[in-house]
C-alpha cells in the first residue's frame, strides 16, 4: 500500500487561497493530523512558506507540533481551554463564560482568544454570553475574535449573510482581530475575510476548492489475480456474481484502512494509469477485489485515489464528504512526501 502526500501541492493550495484574501493574513487549519496526512510534515512546511498561525482541535495536537516550530508559530486550540489541558505555548480559542473565567485565573497574561456562535449552534459564545463579559474580555486583551460558517460550501444559502450580520453586530467596534471564513469563506469573497482567514479542507486538494491542486495519491498493491466464470460469486454475502468471465484481482486494502465499507456495490473504481478497473464484491476489512478483465496486463498496483478519483468523487460514492476520506486513511500505509 502505498500513500503518496504532495506537500508543494499543499503549500501551493495554501498560497492561493491566501492570495483570494489579499487584506487577511492567512493561517492554516492543521487538526487531526493536517486532516490525516501528517501534521509533522505539513505544519513545519507551511511554516517554511511564511505561515505563522496554526489552528488544532485538541490541546495535544498542539503540544505535538510545537517542538517542531519556531516560537513566533502562534497555535490556536479550537476546543478552547479544557480542565487539565496542558496549554503551555499555545493559545486556546475560549468557547464560554466557564473556559474564560478559568483561563484567566490560571494563565494571567498569557495569549487567549475568542469564539462567538453566529447561529451554527456548536461551538463558542452566544450573544447574551457575549455581551455580559464583553468588557472584561476585551480588557484582557484577546490575540482575535473568531467565528465559523455553517454553509460556507453553499454560496447563496441564506445562513451565510445571517451568521455574517451577526458576527459583525457582536464584534464591530472591538478592536480586535477577527475571523470568520475557513475555505469555504474564503470563496464567498471580501466581505467574510475579515483580518485573517482559515484555510483548511482547500489546503488538501478538496472542495469547495474547485482550483485545488491534488494532493493525495493512494496506490493499492495486488496480492492475487484468479479468473472468475460467468455466476460464480465474489466477496462477502455472494453480493457480486461475474455477468461473465472475466479476471479479478484482490488488492490489499480495506476498511481498516480508512476505504470505506459504503463504497461496496456503488461504482467505485481503481485505475491502471487511465483505465478504470471497477470494485466488484464487498470492501472487506484488509481486501478489495477489482474486475480487470480489460487491462492487458494487471500491474502491481492500481490506484483508488488519483486524479481520475480525487477525495470528492470518492467521497460521492460513499456518500459522504471528502474530509471524512482524508481523516479515516490509516496508518498501515507507507507514506511518501513529494
């Protein structure tokens, strides 16, 4: 197995979401592990093209990549400060009342900042929250005010203006830096931007960054090939009878390794360079059998995430979205970066 990581593909994605945010400054959003491809990698490399802020979940993904930054990397935790989290050289993104009252008390004077909730109802203060601390808060001297858009990746859906208008009727006249747009912000033009901005899934080679350059490559090896006569069955539950002879070949991949179970029997596909070779039978849990009757020749490994099937197009299939492909890669796959 093998996963090919293109890390000029991320820093180049990056650049040019930055470059559609000219007035902001750019941070990069570097949680579950750079969304699976190795936040080891991918945050000093960024770092190396000029970014200086680093968002994460969780306090420990912070801690894991501060040694590997210079100290003017400013890492922000998403989940704010949390009872015990070890927060030293990081800067904790404060969700409510509680986490900003305990932070206070127990990092006077150093760096915090603050989440509002614009409508999506997940993370961050509420108006009245807001508004009974607001002074206190902005007296402590906050790094930035952020918030996060529900339905950035729908354009003309009508939550975007709203979260918008609310964020700037609870943060005009602070001032303080502010965020709002994430990738899908970005793309809904100046008016999100605001003073920095997140990209975060576009860095990867997803949507809704359309212009995304492809960043992963997942290459399957072939363990077995056996012909199969018209009927007889393939894979688990006999869910798949050849509709003729024909050739298959079982790859050495599967659910345990992140490919979804929910591509079986949906048209998934893995390529020999340009030729499509379908996914026949269940994904089990460490194989995935393929139809290659039509290749002159099986190679040794064939390809399930490539630019015939990027993350997306996969995802559409599984029915899901191209973050949940990026995240659930595992770690049995030898990874090479580019």
């Amino acid at each position: 197995m093998g996963l090919q990581i293109d890390i000029a593909a991320i820093v180049a994605n990056h650049a040019a979401l930055a470059a559609l945010a000219p007035g902001a400054r750019a941070a990069a959003v570097v949680k579950a592990d750079a969304y699976g491809l190795g936040a080891d990698r991918v945050a000093p490399a960024l770092y190396a093209a000029g970014v200086r802020d680093f968002f994460v979940a969780l306090a420990h993904e912070g801690r894991a990549i501060r040694p590997l930054l210079p100290q003017d990397a400013r890492i922000n935790v998403l989940s704010g400060h949390m009872e015990g989290a070890d927060l030293t050289g990081l800067t904790p993104v404060l969700n409510s009342p509680a986490q900003f009252f305990r932070d206070r008390a127990m990092r006077p004077g150093q760096p915090f900042a603050i989440q509002l909730d614009t409508g999506m109802n997940r993370l961050g203060m509420e108006a009245a929250e807001w508004g009974a601390i607001r002074d206190e808060a902005l007296a402590a001297g906050p790094a930035f005010i952020m918030s996060h858009l529900a339905c950035a990746d729908e354009p003309d859906h009508p939550a975007n203006a709203a979260q918008l208008s609310a964020f700037c009727a609870m943060t005009d006249g602070c001032n303080v830096p502010r965020s709002l747009a994430a990738t899908g912000g970005i793309l809904l033009g100046p008016d999100y931007h605001f003073d920095m901005v997140r990209p975060g899934v576009g860095m990867y080679g997803g949507l809704p960054f359309a212009q995304a350059r492809g960043v992963v490559t997942l290459s399957l090896r072939v363990i077995q090939t056996r012909d199969v006569r018209r009927g007889e069955m393939v894979g688990y539950g006999a869910s798949w009878h050849a509709p003729r002879d024909c050739r298959i070949a079982t790859v050495d991949a599967g659910y345990a390794d992140g490919i979804l179970r929910s591509l079986s029997g949906k048209g998934a596909q893995l390529f020999a360079a340009d030729v499509a070779c379908p996914v026949v039978g269940r994904v089990s849990m460490d194989l995935i059998t393929v139809d290659v009757t039509d290749l002159d020749a099986v190679p040794d490994r064939l390809d399930l995430i490539c630019a015939h099937q990027p993350i997306d197009r996969l995802a559409d299939i599984a029915g899901t979205i191209g973050y949940e492909v990026l995240t659930s890669l595992g770690l049995r796959y030898q990874r090479t970066y580019l």
